[in-house]
C-alpha cells in the first residue's frame, strides 16, 4: 500500500473508499494521518473577481487620470483586505512577510474578501457587476 492518499470527497461512495482505505493503511502501517479540508474559492468567485479588477481599473483611470492595470487592483485590493503573512526566519535568513494569496482562500474567505471591495468600491461611487446567478450575489443574499 502507498503511504500517501488524497480523496475528494463529494459523495456516500467515497467516503465508503475513504473507510476502506483508512483501514488498509491503519494494516499496512500501523497509523495514518486524516486531515478534512474545504475546497478553495470557486471558479464563480475567481471569474466575478477579475471583472472586478477590470471595473476598478476603468473606474481609476477613468476619475483620476491614472493607468491602473487589472493586477495592479489586485494587488492594492490584497494589500488593503487581505495583508500580509508574518515574517519568517529561516536559518539565518529573515524573509519580510508577503501579500496573502487569494488562490488559498476558501469560499467563505473570498467571500468576505469580496464584500469589503465591494462595500469599499460603492463607498467611491462605484458600484460592481454582480449578475443574479452569480456566487456571490447568491450568498448575498442569504445573509440579509
């Protein structure tokens, strides 16, 4: 048996593989790991996002005169919601904290995210894209 499995679970079926293969490396080694994580942001959010970007940008440029890019709002939005990872040390090397990433938010974590540049974006005048069978608008408005 391998020492190392990983399942997507979305089903009765897998979680019954799961069992199975948990027993087998409990057999075959004498212990195992088990670790339960939620999906990442999904392809919905990440695809409303970069319209976003796209909106900000046009609306910068547009009131202020500047030559913003998509990623550049990126990252300014990351810097001011998101921040930074703590500074390590590695060996003898400090290594400055960096910008969190938004590939590694869970769907809730983007969420929130997105709804401070949103409320961020309508305190500027803007007001974002956000088509009714959208993700986020859906959570939206469950959370009225």
């Amino acid at each position: 048996m391998r020492d190392h499995i990983k399942h997507i679970v979305s089903s009765e079926q897998m979680i019954e593989q799961c069992v199975r293969d948990m027993r087998e490396m409990l057999e075959s080694h004498g212990y195992f790991n088990f670790e339960i994580k939620r999906g990442n942001r999904s392809l919905s959010q990440n695809a409303l996002y970069w319209i976003w970007m796209r909106e900000i940008a046009d609306y910068l440029n547009k009131h202020n005169g500047s030559d913003f890019i998509e990623d550049e709002i990126h990252w300014r939005m990351k810097h001011d919601f998101l921040g930074y990872m703590d500074d390590m040390t590695v060996g003898s090397a400090k290594i400055k904290g960096q910008l969190k990433s938004t590939s590694k938010l869970t769907k809730g974590e983007m969420f929130h995210y997105m709804e401070q540049i949103d409320q961020w974006a309508a305190a500027v005048g803007l007001f974002l894209s956000r088509p009714a069978d959208c993700q986020y608008e859906q959570i939206l408005k469950t959370q009225r």
